[in-house]
C-alpha cells in the first residue's frame, strides 16, 4: 500500500510540476510567479525529492602498448609499475646506473665544488655509509669515501627527448565498479553495447572506457613529449549521476581530466622514482642495474551519488518551502516600513 501510494504521488508530481506548490494558501502570500516557478524548477533539477547516497567503488586498470628505444623493445612489463589504488604508472624516460656492486668508492661530485666544506657532503647528497676517509675523486676533488653500491648514482639530467615518448599512443582500459548500498544497486562503467575496439572521444565515444595516453594529456591542454622528460602527475576523473527512479532511470559515467601536480615548480619538478634489477656475474657475486624512472602516474578519482524518490524527502522539501513563503510574508512588511522610515 505504502509502495503503491509513493508510486501514485510521485506520478502526479511529475504531470503537474509547473503548478506544484503554487495553490494560494490562506494567510499566505506568496513571491512572484516567476520565483515560485524557480522553486519547483530547483526541485526538479536538483531532485530534491530524492534520497540520496555516494559512491562505493573501485578501479582495475590494464596498459597495452609496446615502444622500441633504440635496439630494445619495452612492452608492458617493462614500463608500467604497480602503484597505489585507483593509481598507475607509466615510465617514459630513465637514467641507469649499471654494473653496480656492494664495495668502497668516492662519493659523487656531481652537486659538488672544490673545498666544499666537509658538513655539506653529508646528507642528502650521500649514497652510502661514510667511511670517515677523505678520498681522491680527480686530480683536483676530493669527496668523502663510503661503502655502498658502487659506481654510486651520477648527478644528470634526463635525456631530452624522453626515451620512451611514443607511450603517448599507449591505451589504458579503465574498469570502475561501483555500488549504492543503501539502494543495493550495483553497476561498471562497461556498458552492454561496449566495443572492444573503441577509444573514448568526448563527442564521438563519451562512454568508452579506453583511453590514448596522449589524447587526456592533450584534453588538459598539456603536451605528452615535454610532459614525458620529466613526468608529472594526471588526475582521471569519473563521475556517476544516477537517477535510480524506474520513471527517469540512467547512471553512466562522465569522464574529465586535469593535471594535478605544479608543473612550474622548480624544486624537484615532475615525477620519478629509482629501483633496481638484480643480477649475479659468472662468479656468483651479486650486481644490480639501477633505473631512476620518469614517468606520468595516472590518479583515477571517482565521485558520484546516487538518488530514488523518498516521499519523505518531498514531505520535507515541501514544508520548508511552505516556511520559507510564510518567512516572506512576515518580514516583508517590516522591511516595508524600514524603507519608508529611511526615506523620510
């Protein structure tokens, strides 16, 4: 009975939204036509009838590409990383420091300068254990001994242009679950009709859920070859609007993109991150290749909400406007009367 009364309501507020809380009440006086209209307007549009929920979800992604950089040929092992949730990250540029093994060597020079004081070759610049020995770095630098990985890490730029700047033609998969307890209802951003050979266009493929790398640094106005020397952070942004009444119903996602890091920044701009790769000579001793990686890290951000017709909800709306309308009319000769007095 409760259900069907709801049902019976909501239908009638539907057929009979323009004149909806426009009947004169006795002892009321109302606002003008045109602000009353706005008030239903507002609670057509904002659906203020409605009770609402936000969004549970989650994200899985999948990176296809491969890209050659001179003779070697990096496919998606090589150049995504596991990140965070809702995060990934593609590699495009890298420094190496190869053949390194566990032994005593002179620390770096390469933010150093003759008869720098011995204070200031200590952290951060360090890479290692200090021995406590001074050593001969060159025939003129002198920089302190340590016991580390050794050749320790050269200070350099990373190479212009970025080693890896054709990932811009990469495409990424983005799955996004999501779920409205409170309604128990669930949904994904893979719709039935989806096209497994699509790529997702504002105007022509709003709702494919792969996406070009260059093409959602190029919709935020940014270009991937200078983004890639140094890497940077992107936020992908995906927001669900749903409207759970059978009447009206649809709930699809919205995608929009923006950079999210300060690009104009000096201290330590872009984004990078060091690892290595392990491995052991024809002796058995052990050495590693370490890789300081620059790349784009990719934030999948999810909002949204979620709204069903609650008469509760509209019993409210509609109490507080009635308030709202009887507020006017008690104030409004007061503010008359205030005016007049000025203006004498």
């Amino acid at each position: 009975m409760i259900s069907f009364l709801k049902e019976r309501i909501y239908t009638t507020f539907h057929a009979n939204v323009s004149g909806f809380l426009t009947v004169p009440l006795r002892g009321v006086s109302y606002e003008s036509r045109t602000e009353r209209v706005g008030k239903n307007f507002a609670l057509v549009t904002n659906r203020l009838y409605q009770e609402k929920e936000s969004v549970i979800s989650s994200v899985h992604t999948k990176v296809k590409g491969v890209s050659q950089a001179g003779s070697r040929i990096w496919d998606t092992a090589e150049y995504t990383v596991p990140m965070q949730v809702n995060t990934f990250f593609v590699i495009t540029n890298i420094i190496t420091t190869e053949e390194q093994t566990q032994h005593i060597c002179p620390e770096v020079t390469g933010r150093l300068k003759p008869h720098m004081p011995i204070q200031q070759l200590l952290f951060p610049f360090c890479t290692g254990i200090q021995t406590g020995k001074c050593v001969q770095y060159n025939a003129t630098i002198k920089t302190c001994q340590v016991s580390a990985w050794c050749p320790v890490e050269s200070v350099k730029s990373p190479p212009v242009p970025a080693l890896l700047k054709s990932a811009e033609n990469f495409t990424v998969l983005i799955k996004n679950n999501i779920h409205f307890p409170k309604f128990n209802y669930t949904a994904n951003n893979i719709l039935p009709k989806f096209n497994i050979t699509c790529t997702f266009n504002k105007i022509t493929a709003p709702t494919c859920p792969i996406f070009r790398l260059g093409d959602i640094l190029q919709a935020t106005g940014e270009n991937f070859s200078d983004m890639a020397v140094q890497g940077g952070i992107m936020g992908i942004e995906i927001n669900w609007d749903c409207n759970l009444d059978k009447w009206f119903h649809h709930c699809s996602p919205k995608y929009s993109f923006r950079r999210l890091d300060d690009k104009t920044t000096k201290d330590y701009p872009g984004y990078n991150f060091r690892f290595a790769k392990y491995f052991k000579d024809a002796t058995g001793k052990e050495e590693r290749t370490l890789i300081k990686a620059y790349g784009i890290r990719f934030d999948i951000l999810v909002f949204g909400t979620a709204g069903k017709f609650d008469l509760i909800e509209l019993v409210v709306y509609i109490g507080s406007t009635l308030s709202y309308f009887g507020l006017v009319r008690d104030l409004f000769p007061v503010l008359m009367e205030m005016t007049l007095r000025t203006s004498h």
